[in-house]
C-alpha cells in the first residue's frame, strides 16, 4: 500500500486554483471537486474555501467509514479484498484487519466479500456488516488490538440467510436497525444461495429478536436515524428509484408513514452513484452519499448544497466534534473540514 501525504500534488494545485476563485460564486473549486452551494445555509455548515481533501487512495472500492475517538483514527472498509484499514494523522494509512467480511476456508466468489457498514457499540466493540458471511456480527476484540475473531448478532430472518447486511446503525437503548440488499452475493439479486425473496429492512432488539420493518424497497443501502430517534431515513440504491425514504419510528420500534424524502432519480440519470450512506450530524443536518458525491439536508429537508465528485461516493461519517466529515469515494477515502 503506498503511503500518502496529507495533501497530494493535485490538492496543491487545486488550491492554488481556488485562490483565484471569487468567494461569492456558486461553486468554490476544492482540492478534488467543487461544493456547490444552493443556499445560503450552507455557508454556516461549510467554510466558503472549505477544501475536499485526498488522504487515502489506490484501494479498490472502498465503504464503512468510522471514526474511533479513543484512538484518533479513522477505520474503513475495502470491500474486493476482504479488509479494513485505519487511517491516522500521524501515519496515514495501514491496514487494520483481515478478512474483514468472509471468513469461510472455500475462497469466495463474490467481488464485494468483504465487510461494508462499520459501526460502534456503546461498550465500544466493532460491529460489522459482513457481506460475505450473511451476517452482522461484533469483533471479539479490543479496538487497538484487532482479531479476525468474530460473534454473530444476526445472520437469518424466519430460518433463512440473510442476504448481504450493507449498513447499519444503532438507537440509544442498543436496539439495532440494518439494511440487507443482496449486493454481497456472487449473483447479486438472481444469486441461487439467495434464500430470502426480498431486500428488508431489520430491527435487532438488545435481546436478540429480528423483526422485518419493511420489504418493500428494491435495493435498501445506507441508514440512519434522527438525532431524535424519532425519524429513519433509507437510502434506495435503484437507478430507477434513487430515492431517500423516510419512515416515523414508533414507541415499539415499528415504522410508519412510509414517505419520500427526496428523489434524486433524475440526478442519477446523469451522475455517477446513487442513495448510499449516510449520516446526521448534531443539529439534524443530513449528509447523503448520491449522485454526483454528497447531499447535504437541512433538518426539515431542505436541500442545501452538495460535496461534487466525479466517482461515487458509497458513504460517510464524521469525528467526534463533527467538525469534520470523512467520504468513501470509490477507491479513496476524502476528508472535507465543516464549521460549527
């Protein structure tokens, strides 16, 4: 894995670019794309010469990005080879975990095995969505001591296989909500071993019991609930149907008031990548990974900007203080510093 700096000759040069640029334009060039502004909103989230850095590349898709406060660094997954890798300041990239997502001793023939959405416990234990294994599972290991030694929390539904868990998130009272698309079987949706005949969405009580929220999306991905709780938001990974779905979460964790949160079908008909992950930040502001790179909502959905890219972007997550936002972006890994 080749080492890199923290700002590569092409975030160089794009800066030099950016400081000829005029603050009140639409869009301020950055380090490796453009942020383009549709309200005025955004410029109390983003600085106006706020820069999209590169801090890690030459993986091969890359998903998962999770930032460990205790240990200051950033964990994210590399899907094809079955890995994990951390990201530091101090020494960059290194890798942190194999095999991440298949653990099986018959070499695989999925071209996405490995793990996907990473997320912490309240005891501080790794959760992975495994693609390879079926399964959402927690690393029975300490954080900066990493084992490809896992437990499972859920791998079936009613008797059956799950089908590829993708991404997950955790309520306060430990309760768990996860997508299962079937993008982590060899045959993707037509695969034979595919045992459930729908893509769901998953709740996973503290004590074990799976309920099935919904089979109704074609291609459920990323996930995540309001500060509040009180809202899950879905993202569908359909070209026909790149949609954000909004659900009301009620007091015995079911869904209702199925509702498009936005359609971004036509976007997708002309950009590269659809609804994947996402994350709220504190104040309820809403990042989307989409077409075209980062969605950004404010908490009653007003579109106010995007993070532009050319490659899709799969997902993204914040520090600690959410002053920074991290983005998988195909085989590299971005870093965009907010304001708050």
């Amino acid at each position: 894995m080749k080492k890199i700096s923290l700002i590569t000759p092409l975030v160089a040069a794009a800066l030099l670019f950016s400081g000829c640029q005029s603050k009140n334009e639409t869009e301020v060039a950055a380090s490796f794309g453009t942020i383009e502004r549709l309200d005025e909103a955004l410029n109390s989230i983003i600085d106006e010469d706020a820069v999209i850095e590169v801090i890690a590349e030459e993986h091969v898709w890359t998903e998962g990005p999770l930032w460990i406060p205790q240990h200051n660094m950033l964990l994210f997954s590399d899907i094809p080879p079955n890995k994990i890798y951390k990201w530091t300041e101090e020494k960059g990239v290194e890798e942190y975990l194999t095999p991440s997502g298949y653990t099986g001793s018959v070499p695989s023939t999925s071209p996405e095995q490995g793990s996907n959405g990473l997320i912490l416990r309240s005891d501080n234990k790794l959760v992975l969505c495994q693609h390879g294994d079926r399964r959402v599972s927690v690393m029975d290991a300490p954080l900066d001591q990493p084992a490809a030694s896992f437990i499972t929390i859920v791998h079936e539904y009613e008797g059956r296989k799950l089908n590829s868990p993708n991404d997950a998130t955790f309520a306060s009272d430990g309760d768990l909500f996860f997508t299962d698309p079937p993008y982590g079987l060899p045959g993707n949706v037509d695969d034979p071993t595919k045992e459930i005949p729908f893509q769901g969405v998953y709740h996973v009580s503290a004590d074990g019991v799976v309920t099935l929220l919904t089979d109704s999306l074609t291609r459920p991905n990323g996930i995540a609930l309001t500060p509040d709780e009180k809202t899950l938001v879905v993202a569908n990974s359909d070209s026909d149907k790149a949609i954000w779905y909004a659900f009301d979460v009620t007091p015995d964790d079911s869904l209702t008031n199925a509702r498009v949160f936005y359609d971004a079908t036509p976007a997708a008909k002309t950009e590269r990548g659809l609804p994947d992950g996402l994350k709220f930040d504190g104040n309820g502001n809403l990042f989307a990974t989409g077409p075209g790179g980062v969605w950004i909502f404010d908490p009653s959905g007003k579109l106010l900007g995007k993070i532009k890219v050319d490659d899709p972007t799969s997902n993204c997550a914040f520090s600690e203080d959410d002053k920074t936002l991290f983005i998988t972006n195909d085989d590299r890994v971005l870093r965009v510093r907010l304001r708050k």
